[in-house]
C-alpha cells in the first residue's frame, strides 16, 4: 500500500459520517482509523508477517494517544507565536502567477497586510490569497501546484 493509497483512505474517512474504521489486508496490514471529536484521524498501521528476502519496508505507528496530545500541545505553541495564513478553499496552490515568474514572496520575505501571497485556482477561477497580517514569512506551508483543502495552513507569519 502506497502513501496515494493511505492519503485517499485518510480523505475519505475525513469525508464520511463514519467515526472509526478498521481494515486488514492479506498482505496482513492492519488500518485502524478513529475520528476524535477535534475530527482528527488517527491511523495505526501494523505489519505482523515479515516476509524473509523482501525490502526493508516503514510503516508509521501512532503508539498511544498521549503522545497525540502532546503533538496537539506543540502544534498550539507554535500557532500561538505565528499568525497562520490558511487556505479559504479547496483549490492548486500556486506560488506565483506563472510557471516563468518569481514566486510572490519566499521565506524571510517582509509582508504588508493586503500584499498577495499565492493564487489557488479552483474551478478554473484564480484566486489571489492576500496577507492579513503584516510581518515575515516563516514558513511556506504548500508547495507550489499542491492541492489544498479548506482550512489548510499555507503560510506562517511573525
């Protein structure tokens, strides 16, 4: 199972009214997603057969749910120090107007609140995404051509 596989299991258990759900492969990978009332997924994935002579293969584990909500903890620091720019809607980020041109700003770059940050098309409309902040790009959340969802941090601003 490839990581285009995972992320379309996470999309559209995120899209369902379903709270949790298992599944195990023959190949015996073991799925198990559970929505929180935050509607974060949580996915555990397990692999007791090691086939002998095959790749080496990583298979991520969230080990208990404490260390979810230290995760959460660390994610809030970090939101409260930075002014987040997040995307208004489900589109392609793009950095800049065309593939030739220079992106709209890079990290470390100085806005001004109004200043054009990116475009994200959606439904063939572009749609430039200003700053509503004044300060410096810390980080950039998207990479150019992404698609991303409602809600999605692209920029980080201090």
């Amino acid at each position: 199972m490839d990581y285009k596989d995972i992320k379309k299991l996470i999309d559209d258990m995120g899209n369902s009214n379903l709270d949790s759900l298992e599944i195990e492969f023959p190949e015996g990978i073991k799925i198990s997603m559970t929505k929180n009332t935050q509607k974060n997924v949580i996915i555990e994935t397990r692999n007791p057969n090691v086939i002998e002579g095959s790749a080496p293969m990583t298979v991520p584990t969230v080990r208990e749910k404490q260390e979810t909500s230290l995760v959460n903890v660390k994610k809030e620091e970090q939101q409260e120090n930075y002014k987040i720019i997040k995307s208004p809607m489900v589109g392609t980020f793009y950095e800049s107007a065309s593939p030739e041109a220079e992106p709209y700003v890079k990290v470390g770059d100085k806005v001004k609140k109004g200043q054009v940050l990116c475009i994200v098309e959606a439904m063939k409309l572009m749609n430039e995404i200003e700053s509503e902040y004044d300060g410096e790009i810390v980080e950039i959340c998207a990479k150019n051509e992404d698609v991303v969802e409602y809600g999605m941090p692209l920029f980080k601003i201090k």
